[in-house]
C-alpha cells in the first residue's frame, strides 16, 4: 500500500465519522418537539434560541441529510479508490494467449 491509499483510508474514516454526526444530529431534531421546547424553564435568550432552530427546523434536516450523502458519496469513492488500486496491483489485467 503506497502512503496515498493510507490518507484515503484515514479520509475515509473522517467521512465516516461526519457521517456519524449527521445522522445522529438528524435524529436528535427529529425527537425535538415543540411541546419540550415550551415546557422546558430556562432563560429568554435560550428560548428564543430554541425555538428559531424549532423555525427552521426543514431547513436544518435538508443541510443534514445533504452533508450525510456528500460524506457518504466521498468515503465510498475513496473506498472504491483504495480497493481497487489494490486489486490492479495483485491481479494481471492482460490478455492470455491459448
């Protein structure tokens, strides 16, 4: 393996983990209700806060879930990428002759 399959790999488990966040974040704002938003007592400032991401809230799952398809698109491109620089590697493309 050269030391470009080795950053790929190591993109690969960065998108990985922004895939992670992005879908663990999607479901957190899907869980997130208006009826907790209402109920919870705390400040102005963080009610407000709140509830201008509740506003928003198809906004933010569309940037979520693009950002979870771009990192999904590029950690399987890269995959794609390392396995099959590998396999060109070990396998003989040529044509045999009978």
């Amino acid at each position: 393996m050269t030391t470009l399959d080795w950053f790929s790999i190591a993109a690969i488990l960065v998108c990985l983990l922004l895939s992670f966040v992005f879908a663990g974040s999607e479901t957190a704002l899907m869980a997130f209700s208006r009826a907790a938003c209402c109920g919870w007592r705390e400040g102005q400032s963080q009610r407000r806060h709140r509830q201008r991401l509740f506003e928003a809230r198809e906004r933010l799952i569309g940037a979520l879930l693009l950002g979870n398809n771009a990192v999904n698109i590029l950690a399987s491109s890269l995959a794609t990428s390392v396995f099959w620089s590998g396999s060109a590697t070990s396998a003989s493309f040529t044509r045999r002759s009978p």
